[in-house]
C-alpha cells in the first residue's frame, strides 16, 4: 500500500502530513486508516505535545474521496455505513477521523497553505487552532453534488457563525482564507511567506503548558456534547443522501465535469 499519510516528531512536535496530492489529498479509505493510525501514535507518545496536521501538494484536503465512495453505492455497500470500516465508502468513516482529531488529548494545529472543501472543512474545524494562507480558498460544496454537509456540522457549527453557516452550506460559494478566519473556521489567515512561523509560534506556546492541564482544558471546550453519538447520528444522515437519485446524479455529474440535472439550463 502506498505511504499516503506521513509522521515526523521534532521537539514534542508531530507532523502529520497528507501526502497524496494526485487526487488533491481526498480521503479514501487507505488515507483514512493511515491517517488514524498516525494520530493513534501520536495521542500514544508521551514525548508529543501537540500535533500538527498539514499536507503535500497545492490542495489541502478535497473531501471524501467521490470516485471510491460512488463506486461503494454503485456495488451496494453504501448501506454498510452503519456497519464498521469493511465496506464502508469513504463518506462513512469522515466521523472517525474527525473524532479522532476533536476528542485528542493533544491540541491539534491545523496547517493549511492551499484549498478545502467539504470534508477538508471538517478536518480543519476539528482541529483546536487553524492557521490558513490568506489566499487558500474554501467550500461547503456539498448540496451542488445533490447532498449535505451532515458529518463535518459536529466540528463545523460550534466554530461557525449562524448567519455565515447558513449563507454557506446553502450557496456552496467559496470563500478566502480572509473570510474564514472572520466567521470561526479558522484561528488566523495570514501571508504565505508566514505561515510556518505562525504555526510555530502557536506549537512553541502549546509546548509551555502542562500536558495534564493541556488535555483538561479540552475537555472544557468539548463540553455539553457526546460527538461519538452525534457523529453516528450524521453519519447515517449523510449516506442516506449520498445513495439518493440526487447524490448519485451529483456524484456522477461531478466526476463527468458536467453541470447536474437540476441546474437550470438556458
């Protein structure tokens, strides 16, 4: 299997690095393992003090990987969703990783230096501190591909304003790093040629507290919700619209380059 996820620990400090640029670091199911095997390790390691999840390639995160969740729907597996990883598309385990990343005992830095969509949103979102490139664009693009931004509204709606939320999923408009960072998404946007030394500004502070008191006060900001519970919930949610006739035409539509059936011709 290739290497499509990456660990390197430096000072306390855990890389993690999404290292398939070829399909724009989308999450399919071998990306989505070794992924949550490199933060298993790093929640694992006493000598990491904080994670930093980044990637390779001008693409941040493109979401779920459509090609092999479209490919679980057309041979009857999407309906394994609720079932474990055997058989689930990509789509189904979104929730693991991003639990994974939420619920950590380690504060995780987002680093991210170019675009996000979708499920890419959520990774971000999950993260406690995000930092982004002014120019790096994002988008809930969900309903323009016939379904709903369901798993990543775990991350997402604690961070998002109401009104920004709503503009957003509704439209599936791109927005700059600017934008983000103005309604919650992300902790800061700032030049390229800064970006590293914003990210370790954040690690270097991280690394001067506690780990016990680190860990404690995530538990503060994770109160007043079960997202394992959620997660299931939104999980189920979202393949039920990933196997719907408007899913499938959006996924089909999207993978074809072509405007889907619904949008308005002439």
């Amino acid at each position: 299997m290739p290497e499509l996820v990456r660990s390197d620990t430096v000072r306390g400090v855990a890389t993690v690095t999404l290292d398939s640029p070829p399909n724009r670091n989308a999450l399919s199911s071998a990306l989505i393992e070794q992924l949550l095997a490199a933060l298993r390790a790093a929640e694992d390691d006493s000598g990491v003090r904080s994670v930093v999840l980044t990637h390779t390639g001008p693409v941040f995160c493109s979401g779920a990987d459509l090609k092999e969740t479209a490919a679980a729907f057309a041979a009857g597996d999407g309906s394994a969703a609720g079932d474990g990883p055997a058989g689930t598309p990509p789509a189904g385990r979104l929730g693991e990783v991003l639990a994974a990343i939420w619920s950590s005992r380690k504060p995780v830095v987002a680093r991210v230096a170019g675009p996000a969509r979708a499920g890419g949103l959520g990774l971000i979102a999950a993260a406690d501190i995000a930092v982004c490139t002014a120019d790096a664009t994002f988008a809930f693009s969900e309903v323009r591909i016939g379904v709903i931004p369901a798993v990543i509204s775990a991350t997402v709606l604690p961070r998002l304003a109401p009104r920004a939320a709503a503009e957003l999923y509704l439209t599936g408009e791109t927005f700059d790093g600017a934008r983000a960072a103005a309604i919650g998404l992300v902790t800061a946007a700032v030049p390229a040629s800064e970006l590293d030394a914003t990210v370790a500004r954040y690690t270097d502070a991280l690394g001067r507290g506690a780990p016990g008191a680190l860990a404690g006060a995530k538990q503060l900001l994770r109160r007043g919700g079960d997202i394992d519970t959620e997660i299931d919930a939104l999980t189920a949610l979202s393949m039920r619209y990933f196997g719907s006739a408007e899913g499938l035409e959006g996924v089909r539509a999207f993978r074809e380059k072509r405007d889907a059936s619904w949008v308005p011709q002439g």
